[in-house]
C-alpha cells in the first residue's frame, strides 16, 4: 500500500482494528452456532455496508486500497441473496458517501479538526478533492454497475446450483429394484411436491401397442399420494396424447372462474419460445380434470415409449419461461436413466420367460411323460381286472381320471409358461393347432373358422388374441360342461372381432352384457377382460343359464379409431 495514499491517520487505522475486531467477533459467533438467524445476518450486513464507508473517509484516492472493502460487501450480499439485495447494497454505499459528502461541504469534519486540535489529539487529514462531486460521481455509477454484474452472476450461479442439486436428487429416485411404475411414483411425486400443484398425470403409449396408461397422483397435506393408474377409456388419445408444436407450455385461465380462455406460453425442442400457440387442444383435459393452470412437457424413451407428464395448478415462483426450460432439461437429464430401468425390465422378462420355457420343456420331458405313461398303466390295469371284481376297475377309472385331469393342467401350466411370438403370418396357423389341440386332450368337439388367410395384424393384438383364445378353451374345460365349442376370427367395419361359442351351463346370469356393465356388476373372466384392455378391445358376453355362452371380442384396426 501507498504511504502517500493512506497518509498513516491515526483514526484510519483505528477504525481498522476495530472492523477486524468486529469480523474476528463474528467470526467466533458463527463458529459456536452452527446456523445464524436472518436477523443475526442483517445486522452483520449493516455493519459490512457502514464499516467502509467510514474508513474511505481516511483512506481516498485514486489508488485507495480500501475500496475493496466495497467491492466485498456486494460479494457478501450477492452470496447471501439475489439482484435486487446487491443492487440495494450498493445504493446504501452510495448514499453513505455523498452524507459524508455533504457532511464535509457543510463543514462537519472542519469542526471536528478544531476540536481534536484544542485536545492536542491528531487530526482527520481529510482531503477536498476526496468528496469533489465529479469524483463522486464516477465512484458511484462503479459501485451500481459492480452491484448489478455481482448480484446478476450470483443468482445466476445459485440458479444454476441449485437446479443441478434438484436433478441430482431426482435422479437418486431413479432405482431398478423399484420397478418402472416405483420409480415413476418417486420421480413425479417429488416433481409434485416442488411445485406445489394439486394433481399430476403422466400418460404414455408404446410405439407399437394401442393402449395409454394414464397414472395420477394427488397432493395431500404436503405430500404426494401414491401412484393410481386410471381405467383407460377410448378418448385418451385426444385428451393426453394431443398433437401439439411445442414440447413444455404453461397455460393459465384469464378469469378467476376458470371459464375463460387459455393465456399459452411453449416452448418448442430447441427451449424457443413459440408464437401464438393455439389452445384448443386443452379443452378435452379440462373437461376430464378441471384446472386454473397447467404446465405440461413431453418425453420421448428411446424408440419404444412417448407420453406427456402434466401439473394441475402449479405454484411458479420464477419466471415462467425459465421455469419450463428447466422442466424441459430436467425431463431429458432423467428420461435416459427411467428408460434403462425400463429396458433392464424388459431383460429381466425376456430372462423369465426363457426360464419358464425351459422349465416347461423339462415338465413336458419329465412330469408330463410319465404321468401319461402311468395313465396307460392303468387303463392297462383297469381292462385286465374288468372280469375279476367290479369295485376295482371303478377305482382305477377314477385314479385315471385324475391322471388325466393333471396331466390337461399341467399342458395349460406350460402353455402359459411359453412366450409367444406371434405375428399376422403365424396367428391363423397357430389359432387351428390350438383349437384341434383342444380337442384331442378334451373330447370336446371344437372348430376353428375364419374369412382371414394373413391378417395385417400387430405382434401385441396377435399375441393377446391368442392368449385370449388359450384362457377361454381352458375356461371351457374346466366350467362350463361343454360338448362342442366354436372358434372365430374375421373382420368388418375396419374392426377384428373374434367370438367363443360354447353349448355349455353358461354364466351364471342371462342376458347381453359390455365390458363396462360386466365391471360395475364385478362379473366375468378377469384374465380376458383385463387383455382386452390392453389392445383398447370391446368385450361382450351373452350368457343363456344351461345352454351355453358366447365371448365377443372386437378389437380396431387402426388404434386412432380406438381413441376417437
């Protein structure tokens, strides 16, 4: 340091050990309270802000050390809060400087000097030109200037920070042995918390299947509800799935009454705000689930799965455009490590269903074959011991008759077993082995018809019609007492239909009945139903109590004419 700038005052020097002996006090204090108080902080702040003010008095200049101790406080308020505080700080070491200023333009310090000369104590040694206006001036557009670029930079910072600790805590949420639905549930329900919104939907749709699996989650008290998947119903597709330029928007009801129109703000790929984003595709949700607001991305895993994740009433407390541009990367920083949760899901299926294969190989080898040939011994038993007593041939028709029945199910357990890989150039070959199997194992009398010879049907529609096929031959078998049974695939009106049609007992209940009557009565075959769902079908049963039953399956060809 210059001597010649600094002038060695006595009160400088004096007022600098006292602010070190203030900064050691605090710093002492901060180390025996693990957390201060915002109260704790404002006075300290004060004391930053006033501190430098005073010792400038005595240490001005051109090259003035001390002028640092300015630039400090800004650091000190841009650290402990934003912009606006910083700029604020600023202004109050403005302001402090042109009092002092004005204090020695009116002769305050003059007066001062008279009386430390008649103490015989040494005297201030304030300069003029120090508080010139001109000089002032430049000083204080610096320190404005400097609050602005600090404050700017370290909110900026803390931003940033700050997002980076939110993704890093969302994607610790991210765990394989949660599963995919566990790790979604964690996922938005922490999303649902941080914005404080009242209710959040997640749709989404496999590239080759024909059903949305919509899931919802609620905020109670604070905390996120569990994760509930809805019932799927045919207009999901317009209501969730909508077409739509941008890829986050924000839209809010210009009245109070959420009547009014949507004021829209998207964003496209690229984080771009988009113009005059039209919002008539938002009417159909809000008629399903009314809201004031909502803010809505999309994500797209991989080739496999694309949906839309959306938040009733969110409580913004930013901007709104940097608000979805961090949704935006928050989605695509966490949407390749939901997707390896997905595809190791997948792995481990795949693995299950080659073990189950094997293991149905072995039944098929082991069990099975043995007990067929232990069925043959004692038919074998029961025609050799006819002539000889009538009680034993009865009891060995019976223990045949149990073989018998193990072994059916044993061939129904691997058939379930097996994954199938079906598509539209193996389904009607498959579909006539199965139902001529049937007959062969079962007596009963079974047929198989269809006015298809290759259907252009999906691999997901082809592999649920099947295993449909498969649970209601084995329904037959086991409920209905049946003497023949017929099978049939054919096509109209764009829309597949398949029908099973027994001369059974029937169900116990009369009539035609829908999918929908069927579940508010808590009636009919859940397995079926519930694959029905799956590729967006329409089941019908019409049921005659002891003359039978009719299964009607009707399935769009085009999964856009399921969803209107």
């Amino acid at each position: 340091m210059d001597p010649g700038e600094i002038r060695y005052s006595f009160w400088a020097y004096g007022l600098l050990a006292f602010y070190i002996a203030q900064g050691v006090i605090v710093i002492l204090l901060l180390r025996r309270r693990e957390q201060s108080t915002a109260w704790f902080r404002r006075m300290v702040h004060a004391g930053d802000i006033a501190w430098p003010a005073l010792i400038s008095i005595f240490a001005t200049g051109e090259a003035n050390p001390f002028f640092l101790f300015f630039v400090f406080v800004l650091a000190a308020a841009a650290y402990r809060w934003g912009v606006w505080e910083t700029v604020a700080t600023a202004a109050s070491e403005v302001l402090l400087l042109w009092l002092e200023s004005l204090a020695f333009h009116l002769g305050f310090f003059a007066g001062v000097d008279r009386m430390l000369f008649r103490l015989h104590l040494p005297l201030l040694g304030i300069q003029p030109t120090d508080f010139e206006p001109k000089r002032l001036f430049m000083l204080s557009i610096y320190l404005l200037v400097m609050g602005l670029l600090l404050g700017y930079l370290a909110e900026q910072q803390k931003q940033l920070r700050s997002e980076k600790a939110v993704i890093a805590r969302i994607l610790g949420k991210v765990r394989v042995e949660a599963g995919l639905s566990g790790t979604l549930q964690d996922i938005v329900g922490e999303l649902l918390v941080m914005y404080g919104a009242g209710r959040a939907l997640i749709a989404s749709q496999e590239a080759n299947g024909h059903r949305i699996y919509v899931g919802e989650m609620l905020l109670r008290n604070g905390e996120a509800s569990f994760f509930r998947w809805l019932d799927p119903v045919p207009s999901d597709r317009e209501t969730y799935l909508f077409e739509s330029p941008t890829e986050t928007a924000y839209a809010r009801r210009s009245d109070r009454n959420g009547t009014g129109s949507y004021a829209l703000v998207g964003l496209d790929q690229a984080g771009l705000k988009i113009p005059d984003v039209p919002s008539a595709f938002l009417d159909p949700l809000a008629q399903r689930h009314p809201f004031r607001s909502l803010m809505t991305v999309s994500f797209i895993f991989g080739q496999e799965w694309r949906g839309r994740i959306f938040f009733l009433d969110p409580a913004l407390t930013v901007e709104i455009t940097e608000e979805l541009r961090f949704l935006q990367e928050l989605v695509r920083q966490i949407g390749p490590a939901v997707y390896n949760v997905y595809l190791l899901r997948r792995l481990r299926l795949r693995a299950g269903a080659l073990e189950r294969a094997r293991f149905a190989r072995e039944l098929h080898d082991g069990a099975v074959q043995s007990l067929i040939a232990v069925e043959m011994q004692v038919d074998v038993l029961r025609r050799q011991s006819a002539t000889k007593s009538e009680s034993v041939p009865e009891e060995l028709g019976r223990i045949q008759g149990l073989l018998r029945e193990e072994v059916l199910k044993l061939r129904e357990l691997m058939q379930q077993m097996k994954s199938l890989d079906i598509d539209s150039r193996k389904l009607i070959g498959f579909l006539v082995d199965t139902v001529e199997r049937f007959q062969r194992e079962t007596g009963i009398t079974a047929r198989f018809s269809s006015d298809l010879e290759e259907p252009d049907m999906p691999q997901p529609v082809c592999r649920e019609l099947t295993r449909i096929v498969q649970e209601g031959l084995v329904n037959v078998r086991k409920h209905s007492q049946a003497h023949t049974v017929m099978v049939r695939l054919s096509s109209k009106n764009d829309r597949w239909t398949l029908v099973i049609e027994d001369d059974g007992r029937g169900f116990p209940f009369a009539g035609r009945f829908s999918q929908v009557e069927l579940d508010a009565l808590g009636r009919g075959p859940l397995v079926i139903k519930e694959r029905v769902r799956v590729i967006a079908g329409e089941l019908a049963i019409e049921s005659s109590p002891g003359q039978g039953s009719r299964l009607e399956i009707s399935v769009p060809q085009k999964p856009e004419a399921a969803y209107g």
